[in-house]
C-alpha cells in the first residue's frame, strides 16, 4: 500500500504569528507532498519494502539506498512535527515535567540546550528531544532527514518532539535567524502530544 500524505491536524493559519500560513502551504502541500511521493517511487522498486510500515523501513535504513533515507526520513519527521505544534502551546506537567526537571535542569534549560543544538546543526536537519532505552530524556540533532528511530543513528531513542531546522521551515518570516525560530516556535509546542509520547515510554 503507498504511503499518503497526512493531511495538517489543523488550519494552515492555525500557528500564525509564529509560523506564517504560506510557510505552512508551502512546507506541507510541497515539500511533505515530494518526501512522500518520492519515497513511493523509491519503495515501488523494491519488493521488499512493500509492505512495510515507515517505521520498519527506517529501523533498516542503513541498507537502504539515498532515496529511501532522505524521502522515508522526510516523510516520518513531517508527520511527527506537525503533530508535535498546536495553537497556544501550553507547558510540560506531570511526569513528563518530572522527567525535563530530573534529566535536562528543567524547562528553560532545555529550551536553552534544545535551541543550541537546534542553531548549532551545520546545513539543514533536526533538533530533538528524545526518550533512549532507559526512558531517560536527551537532547540531540540529526542532519538532513535523519532521525533518532534509524537503525544507524548516532543517538537513538523515541522522539518526543523534533523541530526541522531546514530553511524552508521558517525563512519566510524569519529569513537567516534560524534562532529567533527556534526561540519563537516554544509557543506552538503541543506539550500534551509530547507527554503522551512520553507516557508510551514511560508507562
């Protein structure tokens, strides 16, 4: 069966003034919409991919050709990222605040270490907050469209949350401040999404 586009959770103004409705037309009706079709493309030529889940095919990407990395990780990390952002955001509570007080210093110090890391990736990729195999919370970036669930990540563990630092995510408003963006998009996480993430780690 073809990987779909998933459609945004919510109108593509939703997010404004932190993320503009034309960034999010272009972001998701362009660029998602040529990761999923060009993964389709790439896994249409090999049998044994059909079939799998997206999550399948990444926990094996180091055999993979080019093509299936960066689409299949293109794919993956967008689905993630807008599910990740709601309008008005919210805070971390619960065990999930527990957790960023216990593993990071707390919630400005993550921000803070989160938005280093974040600038700090050289080109295009991702800044994540992640849950590794000891449910312990770290802070990490992966280039292009890598990310934490590949078999051949430098750091692996669940996603929790992920902001795309390619230039397409925020050049419209932001143009080169890849920092103010990061800064600014704190408003529109989804920190309920991110505890039930962590709750399905966590238990």
């Amino acid at each position: 069966m073809a990987f779909e586009l998933p459609p945004l959770p919510y109108d593509y103004d939703a997010l404004e003034p932190t993320i503009d409705k034309e960034t999010m037309h272009f972001h998701h009706d362009k660029h998602h919409k040529a990761y999923t079709d060009k993964l389709n493309e790439a896994v249409e030529k090999d049998a044994n991919l059909q079939g799998k889940t997206i999550e399948d095919i990444l926990g094996m990407i180091s055999s993979q050709p080019a093509a299936v990395r960066n689409n299949g990780g293109g794919f993956w990390n967008h689905d993630f990222f807008w599910k990740t952002m709601k309008a008005g955001g919210g805070a971390p509570s619960g065990k999930l605040a527990e957790a960023i007080d216990r593993d990071l210093g707390g919630l400005e110090k993550l921000k803070e270490d989160f938005n280093t890391k974040g600038a700090g990736q050289f080109g295009s990729g991702w800044a994540w907050l992640i849950a590794d195999s000891s449910g312990t919370l770290k802070i990490v970036s992966t280039p292009n469209q890598d990310n934490p669930l590949m078999d051949d990540a430098k750091d692996k563990g669940t996603p929790l949350l992920g902001n795309d630092v390619w230039e397409h995510a925020y050049y419209l408003t932001y143009k080169n401040d890849r920092a103010a963006y990061l800064k600014a998009w704190w408003n529109v996480v989804d920190w309920d999404k991110v505890a039930e993430r962590y709750a399905a780690v966590a238990g």
